[in-house]
C-alpha cells in the first residue's frame, strides 16, 4: 500500500510541470509569421519602367529592348513595314542578384552609346493580411554617354553668356533615382507608381539639370500567364509647348524564368533619364512606334558539399 502511494507521488511530480507548461502555453498568443505577396510584378521591367521586383537569389538576367521606328496612321504605316524599315534602337541589359534584396546590372543603348549601370533594392514587401499594403524598392542608376562629343565652337556659350562651352566627361553622365510603389490585387492586377528624380549634368538650352516625374504603371491579368500592361508618366517641368508625356500600352506573356512584351509606344528611349526628359512623338496626331522585349532568368546552381571519405 504505502509502495503504491509512492508511486501514485512520484507521477505526480513528473506530470505536474507539463500540466503546468501546457496551461502556460494555452494563455500565450502564438504570434503568426508575416506571410508575404509573391509576384506583383513577374519581372524587374515592364515596357520601359522599372518594377519593384528584384531578381530571386542565386539568379542573373539577361534583356533585349527593342524599338522600331516611328509611323503614323497614314501611309508610312504600310510603306515602311509598320515601322520596320527605319532605323531601330536596342539595348542589351544584364542583371545579377547579390542578396534577397538586392540587385545590381548594366545596359548598354545603341542611341548616345549610353553604357548605363543600376542598383535596385527591395525595402518592404506587401503582406496577404495588409498589415504592410504595399511594396516598396528603391531603383538608380547612372548613364554614361560614349558617342563622340558634339562639335563646338567660339560662339557657343553656357547658360551665364559668359562661360565658353566646353564638353567635359562630366557632361556625358546622367542619373535616374526612383522610390517605386506597388501594390497586388489578387490574382488578377497589379499597380504602382514611382516618383522620380533625374538629373543631368548638361541640359538642354532653356531647361533645368534637374527633372521631375511620375511614372504611372499597371496590368491586368486575361489568361493564365498573359497581361495587358499600360504605362503612362507625367513629367512635370522642363516642358515645352510641344512636349508630350510617354505612354505605352501592350501585352506581356510571362513564365517564371522567361517573359515576351510586344506593345506600341509613344517613345524609343530605353533608359529613364532618356525617357522623361525627351519628348514623345506627337501621339495626339498619330505617332507611334512599335516595340518588343524578351527577358530570360538564368539560376544559378548552389555547389553542394562533399561528404568526407571515411577512412
């Protein structure tokens, strides 16, 4: 009798503290993990505008921009093949993912020879129960002009009328800074807006070094892997009475490590510090030009350990 009254004490003190634990555990609010939203963008570019997207760990990208030239609704429509037969601008982009969040790349613009170097950063990303409502990333880059310098001579003066014009490697850089916003609809859209600063060393007569603008961007989901996209930016300064806004409109067909984008577009610019400080061809009489990109992702393979020999 008393062994029994032993034992029955001895499960007790063994039992008593899980009893104990499990009540703890029962009154502390298990908190949750952040679950976030994938893909608002498929890529890190759309037409001609960045996206908050940077590429996934352990991959690199490479993109081909392409842009034909300029026709209108008339006859050169037909006459010069839709815009085909006239001279076209490319440019050929390289990107690497360093980390989760970052990513670095190259370009270069057939237009100025522009060899152009960005960095993209992704800050915040939107989580499925709203507590973060949008993704953020931080996008610059820098352009580097390598077309011979423009001809000059003793008649040409600087902004003040009284410094002689010189051409400086300085003059041949530009810089595009841009916070991009965004935000997932479901399965079925996706918008952002990205307010931009681009500053070019030597500007235009008539016109600030500095340029602001408002990219406006977002697409709508029609089949399983294909989007119509629209892209529209809003420049606010360094305007002319003839200067026109880019606007581009088209169809993107994505996949997880390629993406085809055909549209037409009001402007053959390829980088941002191009793209909202020229004006586009006159849309309002009918210009426009067609365009393509293709963006293939490459991953690349983790180098798995080797087991040691046993001896």
């Amino acid at each position: 009798m008393r062994a029994c009254r032993y034992s029955l004490l001895l499960l007790g003190l063994l039992f008593f503290p899980a009893i104990l634990h499990g009540q703890e555990t029962d009154s502390i609010k298990v908190k949750k993990p952040r679950v976030y939203v994938k893909q608002t963008f498929d890529h890190p570019q759309l037409f001609n505008f960045q996206t908050n997207e940077v590429l996934p760990r352990r991959s690199m990208m490479f993109r081909i921009q392409h842009r034909f030239g300029v026709v209108g609704i008339d006859e050169s429509f037909y006459k010069q093949f839709f815009g085909l037969d006239f001279p076209a601008n490319i440019r050929l982009g390289y990107s690497i993912a360093v980390t989760k969040n970052l990513m670095l790349g190259f370009g270069r613009t057939k237009i100025d020879k522009v060899w152009d170097f960005d960095a993209k950063y992704a800050m915040l990303r939107q989580t499925k129960d709203n507590k973060i409502p949008v993704s953020l990333s931080i996008y610059g880059n820098m352009g580097v002009n390598s077309d011979d310098a423009p001809k000059a001579d003793s008649t040409l003066f600087f902004a003040d009328s009284t410094t002689l014009y010189e051409y400086k490697f300085a003059h041949r850089l530009t810089y595009d800074l841009q916070l991009i916003i965004s935000r997932k609809f479901g399965k079925y859209g996706s918008i952002q807006i990205a307010p931009t600063f681009v500053y070019r060393n030597l500007s235009a007569p008539g016109n600030t070094n500095y340029t602001f603008a408002l990219p406006i961007s977002g697409r709508v989901r029609v089949a399983s892997k294909t989007y119509i996209v629209l892209e529209y930016a809003y420049v606010f300064n360094n305007r002319t009475a003839t200067f026109r806004d880019p606007i581009s409109l088209g169809v993107e067909i994505s996949t997880l490590g390629h993406a085809f984008q055909v549209f037409v577009s009001s402007s053959d610019n390829l980088i941002g510090q191009d793209l909202y400080t020229d004006s586009s061809f006159d849309y309002t009489k009918g210009k426009f030009l067609f365009g393509f990109n293709i963006t293939r992702k490459f991953w690349i393979k983790k180098k798995r350990k080797r087991k040691a020999k046993e001896k």
